[in-house]
C-alpha cells in the first residue's frame, strides 16, 4: 500500500511539474537606462546605477 501511495504521489508531483508554466527573470520588460545611468543585472532585480557630480 506505501508502494502505491509513493507512486500515485510522484506521479502527480511530475505532471505538476511537467505541466506548470514557466516564468523568465528577463521577460518582455524594458532593460534600457531611464535616467541616464548603467543598468546592472542580478538573479532577482535590476539596478540602474547613476553616478551625479557633487
């Protein structure tokens, strides 16, 4: 009966899997500057860094 369990489980963990969507980091937002700076990328976000003289 656990054999059943377990299989019917990673049966169902798989075609979750198989099935669901994927989402891309750098999809189809802008990457370009918008104040005239450089834009860094990491895993998660994008910065923009801008250097202004004092």
């Amino acid at each position: 009966m656990k054999k059943i369990s377990a299989l019917i489980a990673l049966t169902t963990f798989s075609v979750g899997i198989a099935t669901a969507p994927v989402t891309w980091a750098a999809g189809t937002h802008d990457h370009s500057p918008k104040f005239g700076g450089i834009v860094a990328q990491g895993k998660a976000f994008d910065a923009e860094l801008v250097a202004t003289p004092d």
